[in-house]
C-alpha cells in the first residue's frame, strides 16, 4: 500500500514538473522578440506623439486645400415695384443673376505656394522631426533594457560568487583555519549580493514597461529583446557630419521651406493693391401693360484700392517683417544643430575613450586580482577582506564597463538625431 502511494506521489510530481516545463515554454513561445529597428518601426506606427505630429500635418495639408478655392460665386436676386415687401409676385422688374470676383491670376498661384511650402514645413519640422525624436528615445530605451539585462547577469554572478565564498568560508571554518565572524561575514555579503539582484530585476522590469510605453503598448507586455551593447568605432570627420546635417535635419529644412513661404507671402502681399475683377450675369424680366420683356444684363467692375495707404500697406510691412523672422529664426535653428553636432561628436569620441580603457586595461586588471585573490584565499594567503574587496571591484568594474557601452550607444543615438538620421556606414 506504501509502495503504491509512493508511486503515485512520484507520477503526480512528475505530471507536475511536465505541466510548469510546458507552461514555461509556452510562455516563451508567446514572448515577442524585437530587434532595435523593429523597436523603432512599431514606435513610430504607434507611438501617440507621432500620431499627434501626423494631424498637425494633415491639419496643413487641409489648409492648401482651402487655399486652392477660388472665391465663392454671389447668387442675387432683386425685385422693384412691389405692392408690398412679400408681394414678389406682383413685381415690375426683377433681377436674378450671379456675380463672381476673379483675381489676378498670380495672386492664386502665390497662395497656393504659400500654402504648399508652409504644409512642407509642418511636415518636416513637426512631423518629421517628432519620428526622429521618438526614434531616439527608443534607441536609448532598448539599450537600456539590455543595460539592464547586463547588469542584472552580473549580479547573479556576483551572488553566485558570494555563495561560493560563503561556503569556502565554512569549509575553513570547519577545518579551523579562520574565526565564524568570517563565516558571518560571508554570509551578510550572500544576503546582500540577493538584494542587489532583486534590486536589478526591478530595474529590467521598470526600463521594460518605458519602452513599452514608447511602442505605445501596455507597460507589461513581455518581449525578449534581440541584441546586445556592443562597440564598433565610428570612422567619420566632424566637418563631414556637420554637412550631413545640413542636409538632413527636418527642422532645418522645415525652417527652410518656412522662409521661401514667407518670401511668398510677401510678393502675394505687395501684389494686393493691384484691384481684382468683379463679373456679373443677370437675367432682367420687366413687365408693363404691354406685356413682359426679358434681357441679360452684364455688369462689370473692379475694386478700388483707395486705402491702400492703410489695409495693403499693414499686410506688405507685416509679410516682410515675418519674411526676416523665418530668415532669422532659419540661421537659429542652423547654429542650434551644428552645436548640437559638435557637443554630440565630442561625447562619442569621449564615451568611445573609456569603452576601450575598459576593454582593454582596466576589465582585465579586476578579472586577474579576483582570480589571484581567490587562490590565495584557497591557500590561506590572503584575509577574507582582501578576496571579498576584489569580488566587490570585478562586479563593479563589469557593471561600469557595461554602462560604458551603453553610454557610447546613446551618444551615438545622440549623434544620429543631431545629423537628422543614420550615420553611413
């Protein structure tokens, strides 16, 4: 009877380990993996930023519609001889027609160009430049998650570490080699090591959900990340990245198409005193004892700009004053982003700099002092401080190191959106 209860106890926890091995995988089927581009292509389809500086475009792109239209046509109907103000049908003489205002034809056209050049302009400086924008963010965003990641993998190490050192410790202890205070030590430093791994678990779950929000997604939507900190020096002249940015950067080419609009809209202004033409067709309908006479009457006319001096003249000063602002506010934004450039290149030559003293100094120096502590320690060689000062200084040096690559990463994103895209290869 015990052995067929043992049996069965033995078949349940192993239905019981199948059944969490399944869920398991099943869990990690279902984890959406992403690369960085794909990262940025879900942000910038989803993101509510870019959603926002798309209608702010399509907002634009409306007004050239409205700029198109010509001035809407009068329709005029006009009764005499009435026996009584609602007595239309008693009438003398009756006017129906149509009365049309036909501007110059250039005037048409300037504003059509005003308004294509200004819906140009929304869409690189605010549309355009709100992707660059968000693309950056989730550059930094899905590095810091592997930072996280990193980290977290080091921290482990570190308490496994630790663990191991509690246990050399109680192997000395046993053989009366060393006092328990070590033993105790140990054991603090074990406990400690647990809490600072816990500590970075949270921190990957934290940075998880701000990339999530940024891919405009719930904040604990899981997602296996597919890349690493990695570094590959960037082989370019600051000179050559300044030129790049000229050409691509959307808010200067937004402040470009700004001023030529504004240029635009100055001409359009100085061409108002030039009068526009009135066009009137009407169908007269006069009735008298004899009968009634039908003609068309035809009427022609044309503004008179005799204020000029006061109308026109504010619209001229007013166009030419915001034509210097856009040109103004043009160079602005061009030596912004030039700074921007130079600041950028001097952060990624300098991140670049302790990348590689980590790399190849520094690492190495941590990783070969734990391993000579540890076998003295193993020997009774070295003090229990001197072992745990060296762990405590390799977890720190691979911790630096990995904030190092991750700092170069985001300088390099810096970079990137300073130039207004990718840098060539």
């Amino acid at each position: 009877m015990r052995h067929n209860f043992r049996r069965m106890h033995l078949f349940t926890t192993a239905m019981l380990l199948c059944m969490i091995n399944a869920f398991a995988q099943t869990a990690s089927v279902r984890a959406e993996t992403l690369t960085r581009d794909e990262a940025i292509q879900i942000a910038l389809s989803s993101n509510p930023e870019v959603a926002a500086a798309r209608q702010n475009w399509e907002i634009a792109k409306a007004r050239l519609i409205q700029a198109r239209a010509f001035p809407d046509p009068e329709l005029g109907f006009e009764y005499e001889e009435l026996s009584g103000v609602s007595s239309i049908d008693g009438y003398g003489e009756r006017n129906v027609g149509i009365n049309q205002r036909v501007e110059l034809p250039v005037k048409w056209w300037l504003r059509n160009k005003v308004a294509k050049k200004r819906s140009d302009a929304v869409k690189m400086a605010v549309f355009e430049m709100t992707k660059l924008e968000v693309a950056t963010r989730v550059k930094t965003a899905f590095d810091r998650v592997l930072l996280a990641q990193e980290i977290l993998e080091y921290k482990k190490q570190d308490l496994q570490l630790a663990q191991d050192l509690l246990q050399k410790s109680q192997v000395r202890f046993e053989a009366g080699d060393v006092p328990e205070l070590e033993v105790l030590r140990a054991g603090v430093e074990a406990g400690r090591a647990e809490n600072r791994v816990t500590i970075a678990r949270n921190d990957q779950l934290v940075f998880g959900a701000a990339l999530n929000s940024l891919l405009g997604r719930e904040a604990n939507r899981t997602m296996v990340l597919n890349g690493d900190l990695t570094y590959s020096p960037l082989k370019t002249d600051l000179e050559g990245l300044r030129k790049l940015s000229i050409d691509l950067r959307p808010d200067l080419l937004g402040s470009e198409l700004n001023l030529a609009a504004a240029r635009s809209n100055k001409s359009a202004a100085m061409l108002s005193i030039v009068p526009d033409v009135n066009i009137g067709v009407y169908r007269q309908s006069i009735r008298s004892n004899f009968g009634k006479d039908d003609y068309w009457h035809v009427l022609l006319g044309i503004d008179l700009p005799i204020w000029a001096m006061f109308r026109q003249r504010g619209e001229i000063v007013q166009a030419k004053a915001e034509t210097a602002l856009a040109d103004a506010e043009r160079n602005a934004v061009r030596y912004q982003l030039l700074l921007e450039v130079e600041s950028a290149f001097l952060d990624l030559r300098a991140a670049a700099e302790q990348v590689q003293l980590y790399r190849d100094r520094i690492l190495h120096e941590a990783q070969r002092a734990y391993e000579v502590a540890s076998l003295s320690y193993q020997e009774g060689k070295a003090s229990y401080l001197e072992l745990l000062e060296s762990q405590r200084a390799l977890t720190d040096t691979r911790v630096e190191y990995a904030q190092a690559l991750f700092n170069h990463k985001s300088a390099l994103a810096a970079l990137e959106r300073a130039v207004g895209g990718n840098l060539p290869e």
